[in-house]
C-alpha cells in the first residue's frame, strides 16, 4: 500500500482533526496523541491516523478517507500547498485566526 512510511508531524493533528470536521477536547486530543506518538517521536504515521479517522467516522470506509486526503495532495508528493489548503478550508467555512494558522505553519 502507498504511503505505507509517510508520516505526519504530531503537532499537526488538531489542525488535522479539525478539517475533517471532528471536535475534541484538549483531553481528547491530548489521548489521541498519546495513542498515535506513544514515543513522543513528534510524527504519527499517516496509515495509523487514516485508521483512526476511518474509525472516527462511521460509515465511511479507508477508500474513502484515503481519497479525501489524496485531493488534498494535487501533485501526490505527500505535502498540501498552504495557498489550497486555505482554499478549501475557506470553501467549506474553516476559519483560522492568525495563531492557529501560525501554528500550523511552523
């Protein structure tokens, strides 16, 4: 399976999370980075947090997450330019204040 050794920062996640739409607690998000970096390694393996969020969202299988991550990724090189990113994120009424953007890009 691609993407079998690609990874995602951990500190990335909230934002992540956020996007498809989840919302968690501090808590939860804390327990799901536990979960997910139990080493504190500071990278989540892309295949263990498709799991999760195939998981997470009912009714939709991996296929399909896997597909909604991959239109994210136009050019298939396991990055999402900012300047799409805030496009979609703004087409489906995401909004980011300065810090939360901030954070991300850091």
């Amino acid at each position: 399976k691609s993407g079998a050794n690609e990874s995602i920062k951990t500190k990335d996640l909230d934002y992540i999370i956020r996007c498809t739409g989840i919302v968690m607690t501090s808590a939860e998000m804390t327990q799901l980075k536990q979960q997910l970096d139990p080493h504190n390694s500071g990278s989540v393996a892309r295949d263990d947090l498709v799991s999760y969020l195939v998981n997470m969202l009912s009714g939709y299988n991996e296929d399909v997450v896997l597909g909604a991550l991959k239109r994210l990724d136009g050019n298939s090189d396991g990055l999402i330019p900012i300047d799409e990113l805030e496009y979609y994120l703004t087409t489906y009424g995401i909004e980011l204040d300065n810090k939360e953007l901030k954070h991300l890009l850091s």
